[in-house]
C-alpha cells in the first residue's frame, strides 16, 4: 500500500561559507547528527501548464541514499503555494515511489523538462525532533543551513526559534533565503 503524509513545512535557508564550523557549535550545543544523506531531486518544469501555478508550486522525485544506514528511499513531492511571508511556509504532500526511473521517464515522454538538483545533506536534530538543521553542500550552488519545523502553531514561532538558532550559530546578520534550491540553480543559469 503506498502511503501520503500531508505536513505544513515552515523553513529557510542561509547562505555559509564554512559548514564545518557550523557543525562545530550545533554539536557543541547538544545537537545530534541523525543521519547523511546522498540527495538528487528531479524537479519537473510546470511552467509549460497553462492555468497552473507553476512558478508557485513544485513537483519533485528524490532519490536519497543514507551513508549512516545504508539505506536508500525514493519519494514523490508536491509542495503547494506560500502561504506566509518571510517565509517558505507552505503544504507539503509526499508518498513513496518504487521506481522513480519510469516516473522520470514518464515526466519527460508528456513533455515535462527535468530540472536536477544534487546535494550531500547533513541532518540535525534535538530531543523531541521538533526542529531539523540540515547541513547542505549543493553542487554547484555552495553551501547552506536550512532550518526547518513541520506544522509549528504559527509563524511567530517559527520565527522565534529559527531567530534563536541563527544566534546560536552565530548567524543572526545573514540573509534568510526563502528560495528553493530549483530557484537559486535557475536564477545563477540566468547569471
């Protein structure tokens, strides 16, 4: 039986030069690494949708190994409109795919372009698992901490933990970036 999981994600990222000495502080602090990750997300170009929402929404197959489990799992995304500013807040479907060759494949016989994106993600967490930090080294983009909470009460608070996780990490003064990574690898091919 294939199983969907329907989440509100609330998350940014934040643009670092040296993931090495963030690592150092959030394992300083009591944060655990809980596992690292291999990740390649095929993004599909809904641009070409007219009536939709494409620049708004996204559709993703990932492929994600686990160097801590040897594991790997692949899934099927879709990732709803913002729905808060300052933000990236927003419904999140996910279910389990068996073969995201063929789904690929299907993608790109109806006309769909494939946009890929790969990274090495490194997942932190603390007791409870309310919040998760990623460490992400994306090729081609640089590297970036990403916080992230599922289903907060409301976005003063996330705002309020992910402000005393950039102080924690000594990151206060930098940009969040509420872009995904398809934004920022389109916009540098713009560049």
């Amino acid at each position: 039986m294939v199983s969907a999981i329907t989440i509100m994600e609330y998350e940014v990222k934040i643009r670092v030069s040296d993931l090495g000495s963030i690592e150092e502080k959030l394992v300083s602090s009591g944060w655990v690494l809980e596992d690292v990750l291999l990740e390649e997300d095929r993004y599909v170009d809904l641009t070409h949708c007219v009536g939709s929402p494409a620049r708004q929404i996204a559709l993703r197959v990932r492929i994600k190994k686990s160097l801590v489990r040897n594991t790997s799992a692949t899934e099927l995304t879709f990732k709803g409109a913002l729905v808060e500013e300052g933000v990236k807040a927003r419904e999140e479907i996910t279910t389990t795919l068996e073969d995201p060759e063929k789904i690929t494949r299907i993608l790109l016989l109806s006309g769909f372009p494939i946009i890929t994106v790969r990274k090495k993600r490194r997942i932190y967490s603390t007791v409870g698992n309310k919040v998760k930090i990623y460490l992400d080294e994306v090729e081609g983009l640089g590297n970036y901490v990403e916080v992230e909470l599922i289903n907060p009460e409301s976005r003063e608070e996330y705002l309020r933990i992910l402000n005393k996780i950039k102080d924690e990490l000594g990151l206060s003064r930098e940009e969040n970036i509420i872009k995904s990574y398809l934004e920022l690898k389109m916009e540098a091919w713009r560049a």
